[in-house]
C-alpha cells in the first residue's frame, strides 16, 4: 500500500531491514561495537572514540542507508535530494538534570 501511494504522489520509498542495528553502528567509522541494552542511552565508540546519542545515531545511520532521501522541497513536495554526507562526529551529549520544583 506504501509503494502504491508513493508512486501515486511521486515518491520514493526506502526499506529499511527490520534487523539493521542502525542504533549500535557508529555513524562516524561505520563499525559496530557489538549489542546495548535498550536503557543504554550514549554510548563511546571503541573503534573511534566518538560519543553518541542513540537516537541521533540511529537518524544519522538511516540517512545515509536511505542515501539522502528528504520529503520536503522549496514547494513542500517530494523530492530526493543529493545522496546523504559524511556524517560528522560532533554529535551534542545529552545529560540529564533532575530539576526540582521546590
């Protein structure tokens, strides 16, 4: 049904495999430092040395498997953009603070 619309609207549909750990790739070097937990939120890369958020990993890993796909233009349509950049290591860590209201 998916590929039906996207062709449909003129767009291009990227499937992703359901096992790609796209979370526990380094998105800088490209190796994997092996299975984390899900309640493993950053992690250092062993290869790279570069500290990640899962998340914003996981994007960076996706962008570059879909190869720089982007559903928006100038006109808000569809349409695919120049194949996806080398990721840069300079991902911001998050840390959490416990504010307190009182």
């Amino acid at each position: 049904m998916l590929a039906a619309k996207c062709d449909k609207y003129g767009r291009h549909l990227t499937i992703v495999d359901r096992w790609y750990s796209s979370s526990q790739v380094c998105s800088c070097c490209g190796k994997s430092g092996g299975r984390k937990e899900l309640d493993i939120r950053e992690w250092e890369c062993l290869y790279c040395n570069t500290i990640h958020d899962r998340d914003i990993n996981a994007a960076k890993n996706l962008e570059r498997w879909a190869g720089g796909q982007s559903d928006q233009d100038k006109n808000g349509h569809g349409a695919s953009v120049s194949q996806a950049r080398l990721a840069t290591c300079d991902e911001v860590s998050t840390t959490y603070e416990q504010l307190s209201l009182f």
